[in-house]
C-alpha cells in the first residue's frame, strides 16, 4: 500500500495509520502525508514567496479536477482515490500557509487549526453524510494546535496557541467516528506530550500503551 509514501511519515504517523480502519486506510495515508509534504515546505529554509509558490501549486490543484493533474507526482497518485471531497484540502494548504507570517495573532491561530482540520472533515462525511462536525473538528484542532506548540520557540506565540488549546480542550467531545482512528490515536499522544512537555509523541513504553488504547477503543 504505496510504500515510498509510508516511508516519509515520522514514525508517531506510521503507527497512528496502522490503526486506520481498513476501508478508510488509504485515505488516511494520503491526508498524513500531504500534511507531511506541506509542513516541510514550511520547515525548508529559503525566502517565504518560495514556499508560498509551493504552496500555491498544491492548492491549485485542489481547485482542479484529479483529470487535470499532472502524471508522475506519488502523492497525487493517491490523492486521486481520495474518498472526500478535495476542495476542503486546499483549505488545509490555506490553514498551512498561515504559519508563513511573520507574527501570529490569535485569529491566524485559529484558522490554521481550522483549515489543517479540514481534511479529517472530509475524510469523515466521505463515509457518512450526516455526523457530528465537531467531534471531528475539536479532536482535529487539538491536535493541530498541540503539534504546533511542540514545534514553537517559547514566546508570545507559544503562549497564544496554547491558551487556545486549553480552551478547545475544556470542551466535551462528542463520539468520533472510526473514520478518525488515526487522528484520535495522535491528537491522544500530542497531548500527553504537551502536558509533559515532551519534545516527541512516542517517549517510552507509556506513549505505546496510549496509542494502543485508543487504536482499539478510539478515546
């Protein structure tokens, strides 16, 4: 199951996708390692208008039908057999896009978390018309909220995305639906790292016993 894709997942990812259920799994794969493609195009050192014309290649094609696009791109291989709706995945290149300025308010916060949400949405309604929005995009934000903060000097941006997170976290999460079993297993170790303040998801035997628990159960 496109193995060259797998490869280029940190490993907190690869055993997140192994609790994917089967018929999402695929699609699960294609939302982690677009995520991973588009976090490095941030993590690249280089001018901004650079990873902002990457940015904007990817998000042109969601505009676009998968007949329109280019032959040879493995990702994009994939993400032609995408269950959801693609248009929300240029949302997720937007939210991406976001991390790109130079100071980061509490509004662009929020809307990256919102639009890096937007894949795990579709991803869900792929498999049910009628769910709870919010017991996706709670887990969703959490987890790109906590992810960001791992990856953030201490500072006033710091703080900011973590204020925001101990929000989000006071609400209650509806059930999720197991087309988001990978998202839950990460959003659980993100968190655990957060409140360790660990600089990785996967930190002893601890980490593997909470992937497992919610792999199996989902919470």
């Amino acid at each position: 199951m496109h193995d060259a894709l797998i490869d280029t997942l940190p490993l907190p990812q690869r055993l997140a996708l192994s609790y994917a259920p089967k018929k999402v799994r695929s699609g699960t794969l294609a939302l982690l390692a677009l995520d991973e493609r588009l976090s490095g195009i941030l993590r690249q050192k280089g001018e901004t208008i650079i990873a902002q014309m990457k940015l904007a290649w990817w998000r042109d094609r969601f505009a676009e039908t998968p007949t329109q696009w280019p032959e040879g791109e493995p990702l994009l291989g994939l993400l032609r057999e995408f269950p959801g709706d693609l248009t929300r995945l240029g949302k997720v290149v937007d939210g991406w896009e976001l991390l790109l300025s130079e100071n980061l308010d509490a509004e662009s916060i929020d809307t990256f978390a919102h639009g890096r949400a937007q894949g795990w949405l579709s991803l869900a309604h792929s498999q049910a018309a009628q769910i709870d929005e919010m017991s996706v995009l709670f887990p969703a934000r959490q987890f790109a909220l906590a992810d960001l903060s791992m990856h953030m000097d201490k500072g006033d941006e710091r703080t900011a995305v973590e204020a925001l997170l101990t929000k989000e976290r006071a609400f209650k999460l509806g059930k999720p639906p197991s087309a988001i079993r990978t998202l839950m297993v990460m959003r659980a170790l993100a968190l655990r790292a957060v409140d360790q303040s660990n600089d990785s998801l996967l930190t002893g035997p601890s980490a593997m016993a909470l992937a497992m628990r919610v792999g199996i159960t989902g919470r």
